[in-house]
C-alpha cells in the first residue's frame, strides 16, 4: 500500500533507557494509559549506549521519527553520566541530520523517570502528530542550502 | 604460458591514484614482469575498440579509481566488467565517493549552475550549460550525461575487492597484486587493508590522557599543531577512532589529522555516524547551552565526518533524489 499524507501513520522508533523511561513506558501501560500506537519501544540499558548508528539506522531502514529517553539530568542516570552523553550526541545530531536532507524535528531527545507514565503518554502523543504533520520521510526531497 | 593481463581505468578522480600505482617505483618492474598490462589510458594508448574486442573475461584483474559521476564512466566500467574476471575498486573515490562525493551535498542544478553561470570567473553571457544533445547546423552534438549524484563503484557494477585510501597506499597496492598472483585471496567484497582502526597503530596514542575532554573544536589552521600530541586531545578533529589503518599514518605523521580517507572498519555501520558517538560523548559540558556551543565550533559535521564517504552513507537515499 503506498502512503500519502491522508493515510499516513508514522513509524517512530523509540530508545527506552531500562531504569527510568522504559519503567515509565510500563508505568504508562500498566496504568492503562491510552497513547497512540505509533512508538516502537527499545529497551537498551542507558541512553548512553544508544550510539549514534542507530539513529542513522533506523531513519535508513524506514522510521519516520526517532526517539530517545532516558533519566533525568543532571543526576537521575544509573549509571551516572550515560544521559549526558546521550544528550551531547542528540545535540550534534541535529546539525548533522539537516545536512543529510532529514529535519531535526523527526529526532527527539526526551528525560522521562520512572514516575512519569503520564510523560511517556504525552510525549508519544505529541511526537506522533508533530511526525504526522511532518509527513512520511522516504519522499524523496530536493535537497536545498538553506 | 602466457601472462595474465591487468587493466586500469579511471573515472571521476584526481589522478592520484595513477601517481600510487606509478609510486610503486623499482617494484612496479617486478609487475611488468609477471603481467601484462592490458589497457591503462593514462599511460597506453590503447583504445575502446580494443577492449570491446578482447574476449569476455580475459583480463584477471581490472583496477578502477574514481567515482561514477558520467554516464560514460558508467560504459566503460560496465565494458571492463564483463572483460574482467576480478574487478577491484581502487582507492576512497571508487570504494566510497570519495572527495567527489562530497557533491551530493547539491543537487545537480546547483552544481551546474554554480560551475557554469555563477562562479566569478566565468564569462557566460548565454548561460550556455552542457547538455546531453545539442542541435547545431551541422547535425546533432552528443555529451555524456552528467548523473545527478555520485555513485561509488560497486553501486555500478560487481566489485570483487576494494583497495582504500587517498591515494591507495604503495604497500597495500602492492600486497593486493601479489595476492591476486599467487591466489591467495579472501574472500570476495573483503577490503585489502588491515581491519583495525588508525588510532590502534597512532603513534600518538601513547599522549593521549586517560579522560579525553574536549571544550572547542579547533580547525587545523586555528592552532598551531602540537608535533606529538593526539589530535583529539588538542581539540582538533581527527577521523582516527572510526577510520581503517593500514595507511601508515600518513597524514598524522606530516602533523595532519586523519581525514578518514581509508574508509570504516568492517564493524562500522555508517563512518559519519559513529563519529558523531565517539566525538560527542568526550565534549567537556554538563550544560546544555555550553555542549550547544561546543558543536557549533564543529564547522561543517555532515562534511567533515563524511568527508570520503558519501556515497556510502546509510541516509544516502534521503540526501539523494532518484534521477
């Protein structure tokens, strides 16, 4: 089935840190939550481990949007700075992904702790629509200079 | 018995690796002696013809360098593998874009129009661009067409094994035909060069601090170069971590950093990507707007970080349209 803008649902792959946001996506669903069904959850084990490939990954082999999320700053991370990595690649992340013809909004840097089901569930919420109205990302576009 | 026949051709490239295969000083007569050199337009004057007139697979190896950017380059490399039993991509250009690759950034429009109309040296009041046929009174003009990207090699055609680097090192090159000769190959789509990375033999490991930090990128003409020093720890990019040895550090040794010429390690997924892990995760904040600040002294990220391997990229098909 080919996608256009009115059937269109994204693909969003997300990167659940284990100790806190992937706690809060269990918490979010064991509260019976409802959010939109467009997150694909990872469990990794820190967002620092989330490298940078598997960004670049995930956007090559058809997600729409990419998320990930781990503990809090400054000092929430299990393993004590692995969010601070996580947050020093997101950053240079988003120059580097316009470069390559994809907008920074399809990338998203989120803290969700253990607590905040009902963060998990208005962040996915938020981020599918901001996709939505993104549009799908395998269009091939004009690469501009701008 | 006869010797077996070697070919080179080339493509989109600088001619730099004419000068590697030429580099091969006293050595390249012990290959004159055990091959024939088929066809090598920079150096015989052996034409099209002749190669379309050799029998399918009667060369044993063809060298090819450059990227693919011409429709005609797309022909040639095409003809040489159907000739060819072993097709071997020959430095950055046809194994990974290469410099020219670095072109798909624009698209082809803008690449013509900037080369063609826009360029202060160019005097072009009828904004004349090259086109594929062109109608003059006398008949009809024709012009290779020119892609709309640059494609590596094995995006073309097969390509049986890869020799990296800007140029090709003499070492490897030389390696690459002795193990074509005896056989002793492995196995196919293998790059001929070492699969450890380039700060794995740096000499300069030795200085590197235990904690690397970094607090601004420094381009290499911003500072002055510490000798001995790792690159890293004086803040100035270098390709090091995610790039193939076996170059012998060529550039490091002349007091540059490493470029990434020599292409990913086999476990490397995408070059510019996993730079962007190594890179990012020792920059010296726990602020945001300071690590904010800190990127944005990296001139040009995308640029820099595949700066040899565009083509290859695995966002490729998003910086590329289809023709």
């Amino acid at each position: 089935m080919s996608e256009n803008k009115d059937n269109f649902e994204p693909r969003i792959v997300a990167f659940l840190c284990n100790w806190c946001s992937y706690t809060g996506a269990d918490l979010a669903g064991t509260s019976r939550m409802k959010y939109l069904p467009n997150v694909r959850p990872i469990r990794v084990m820190c967002s620092g481990r989330v490298d940078s490939q598997f960004v670049i990954k995930a956007f090559a082999e058809g997600a729409d949007g990419v998320l990930i999320s781990g503990c809090h700053i400054p000092s929430d991370c299990h393993y004590q700075e692995g969010n601070f990595k996580a947050l020093r690649r997101a950053k240079l992340l988003k120059r580097l992904l316009p470069q390559l013809g994809i907008e920074p909004e399809r990338f998203r840097l989120e803290w969700i702790s253990a607590a905040e089901g009902d963060k998990f569930q208005h962040v996915c919420n938020e981020f599918t629509e901001q996709i939505r109205k993104l549009g799908p990302l395998n269009l091939k576009k004009e690469v501009s200079n701008e | 018995m006869s010797k077996p026949k070697v070919a080179f051709y080339w493509c989109a490239s600088c001619g730099g690796c004419e000068e590697a295969v030429v580099d091969l000083a006293e050595d390249i007569l012990k290959v004159v002696e055990a091959v024939d050199i088929a066809f090598w337009p920079v150096a015989l004057d052996i034409k099209k013809k002749d190669v379309e007139d050799m029998e399918d697979g009667s060369i044993a190896v063809t060298f090819i360098n450059g990227a693919i950017r011409l429709s005609e380059q797309e022909e040639m490399v095409k003809l040489l593998r159907k000739k060819s039993q072993l097709i071997v991509a020959f430095g950055s250009c046809a194994h990974l874009g290469g410099i020219p690759a670095l072109a798909n950034f624009s698209t082809k429009d803008e690449i013509l129009k900037t080369a063609y109309i826009e360029t202060f040296s160019t005097v072009n009041p009828e904004k004349v661009i090259p086109k594929v046929k062109t109608e003059v009174p006398e008949g009809t003009l024709t012009l290779p067409e020119f892609f709309d990207h640059v494609y590596a090699l094995d995006q073309v055609i097969d390509v049986d094994y890869y020799l990296p680097g800007c140029s090709v090192p003499t070492k490897l090159l030389l390696d690459a035909v002795t193990a074509i000769l005896t056989g002793n190959l492995p196995p196919k789509g293998s790059v001929l060069a070492p699969n450890k990375t380039n700060c794995d033999t740096c000499e300069r490991n030795k200085t590197k601090p235990e904690k690397l930090k970094i607090d601004r990128f420094y381009r290499p003409y911003e500072i002055e170069l510490d000798p001995e020093k790792c690159f890293l720890a004086q803040g100035v990019i270098c390709l090091g971590p995610v790039t193939r040895g076996g170059c012998d550090e060529r550039c490091i040794k002349g007091n540059m950093p490493c470029r990434g010429c020599m292409g990913p390690v086999d476990q490397v997924y995408d070059q510019g990507a996993k730079f962007v892990s190594a890179i990012a995760s020792i920059i010296d904040s726990y602020d945001e707007n300071e690590i904010e600040r800190i990127v944005n002294t990296i001139a040009d990220p995308a640029g820099t970080f595949y700066r040899f391997s565009l083509s290859k990229a695995a966002l490729k098909e998003k910086t590329l349209r289809k023709e």
